[in-house]
C-alpha cells in the first residue's frame, strides 16, 4: 500500500468550512494540495492544524462533521445513501470508507443488548476534533438517510469534553460519554433492518462495481510504499542503493513504480519534504536535518526545501 490518502472531496470540506468562516490558510500549505487525484494524510493533518488553529472554538469539528455533505464522501457517500437498509449500508461503510480516508477504521460490535459502530483513529494531529467530525457526520448521515428513523442511544468519545455537555447535545440531539473506552456511535440492533428512504438497487449495484475498481487502484502501491519505508531509513540513498535493498536492478525498480504511476525521483523528494517539514515543526537545526536527509551542506539543503515548498527553512518554520 502507498502513503495513506484522504479523497479530494473530503479535503474540499474542510477547505469550504475554512472558506466559509473567512478564514485564509498559509499560501504554501494551500498549494500541496492537489488539483486532482487525492490528498496525502499529511498534508491533511497539516490542513486540520491550521484550520483548528485559526478558529477560537473549541467544537470546531463537530461543526464541520455536522456541515458535510454526501458529496464529500465521494463515491461512498452515494453507495450508503443507495442500499436498502440500514444494516447493509454499515456493512458497506465497513468495506468502502478508505476511499473516504485511510486515516482510520471503522469496525462493528454488538454488546449488551447494544449495536457499537466504533471508529479506530490512526492520527494524533487534532485528534478530538477529527474524530467528532467524523462521528457526527455519520451520525448526521445515518438520520438523514433513514428519514430520521435512526436514533443513537449514545455516543461515546475517549476524549474529555472540551465545551459545557448542553452545547454538544444542543448540536447532536444525543446522549454523550466521554472518556470512554471507545470513540463509537451506541445503537439499538433493531434499526439495522430501517429502509433508507434513497434505496436503489440499481444504482448500488454499479457504485459497488466502481468503489472495487477504485479500491484495487488504491492497493497497487507495493513497490511505492516499499521505496518510501526504506528512504525513511535511509533518505541519503539513491535509486540504484534502494532497488539493490529490495533485490533488483535499477532498470528494474523504475519499471515497477512507472506501473504505479510514480517515479523515484518524485517519491523520494515528496518523502525528503515531508520529513524536513516534520522535523522543522519540532524545531530541530538545519544544519542537523541537511545532514540526516543527505544534503552536502545547509545550503543544499535549503536551496531544496525553496523548490518544494516556496519557502525557506526558516520562513516555513516561523509561518
């Protein structure tokens, strides 16, 4: 697999909710963004940090969780808003929401007389934000898509609460527990038999055939995924250092990530940016990181870091 990716719908979201409150994100972080194809998980962190970091609330993400639209989960939001029941729309989200985001899981559990949809971070950036976000968009989602016939018994956040509880059930309309053991929406199993009010056979049918094509694209990013493990190790390495490390030729890895769709120079000064920017957030010197990531000198280095990102060492980190 490839560095993990979040849709471009998804990004828009959260580049709409910032739009909407007037809000202007740093110019350089802007344009890592991609025009097309999907948005890598950490230029996204970096876009929930500024974005938190801009708005003086403390529920910002549950603002924009309730603020999202079908839409903004690509082709997903469609295939759940087609299926004929509840339960099979769960099922789907089970198998389909990295198309969404592969920034978490999602997993099923029934317990107690309750339904648990649980959903497994992998990020820290904004973590409390993000996951209420994420919750309530389903939450808001399975209601509306249902009619409003579901209800949650409880929704549960490992996170301590970050504003008073009637402000939360004021903008969820639910039951709320926080420092749980688990981030989870809490439902009665009955409602996995509620017909969605959209359901269409037909069209889930092809949504279905398209999610699985777009799922196997996602997956063949083997060899990409290998040579970034391996420049983290090693980011001094060249082409011919790395594929003699995974047992072939040079020739013979350009052919392999030419089939991905990527070449070996665009993955390692992808890898060498993110790794830079990383360890000039914590604020290590330049001159240590020009030596970690194999640059002759803090000159190189810098001269580097202005072509991937329009800045230089130190205006990225003061921004």
């Amino acid at each position: 697999m490839t560095e993990p990716t979040v849709t471009l719908r998804f990004t828009q979201g959260l580049l709409q909710a910032a739009e909407r409150r007037g809000i202007e994100l740093p110019p350089a972080l802007s344009r890592r963004v991609p025009e097309t194809g999907r948005t890598p998980l950490a230029v996204q962190d970096q876009l929930w940090q500024a974005y938190c970091d801009a708005v003086d609330d403390p529920l910002v993400g549950l603002q924009l969780g309730l603020g999202l639209q079908v839409g903004h989960l690509d082709l997903v939001g469609m295939l759940l808003m087609s299926c004929e029941t509840l339960g099979e729309a769960l099922d789907l989200l089970l198998e389909y929401h990295p198309i969404v985001g592969e920034g978490g899981d999602f997993a099923l559990r029934h317990a107690g007389g309750n339904c648990l949809l649980i959903y497994q971070p992998h990020y820290q950036t904004c973590r409390r934000q993000r996951v209420e976000a994420v919750l309530a968009c389903v939450l808001n989602l399975a209601r509306w898509v249902s009619g409003g016939e579901f209800a949650v018994r409880c929704l549960q956040f490992t996170s301590a609460a970050a504003a008073p509880m009637a402000d939360y059930q004021r903008m969820l309309s639910a039951s709320l527990q926080f420092d749980a053991p688990e981030d989870a929406l809490v439902f009665d199993p009955a409602l996995v038999a509620t017909p969605l009010i959209q359901a269409n056979t037909e069209i889930r049918d092809q949504l279905k055939k398209l999610a699985d094509k777009l799922l196997q694209d996602m997956e063949r990013g083997e060899y990409s995924m290998a040579v970034q493990r391996m420049l983290r190790q090693q980011p001094q390495w060249g082409k011919e250092r790395v594929a003699e490390a995974l047992g072939m030729s040079g020739r013979h890895l350009v052919r392999k990530l030419q089939h991905e769709g990527v070449t070996f120079k665009l993955l390692r000064s992808s890898l060498l940016q993110k790794m830079a920017e990383e360890r000039l957030q914590r604020g290590e010197p330049v001159s240590g990181i020009a030596e970690e990531l194999g640059f002759s000198d803090e000159s190189a280095f810098a001269k580097a870091f202005k072509r991937w990102s329009g800045q230089t060492p130190s205006q990225y980190r003061e921004q």
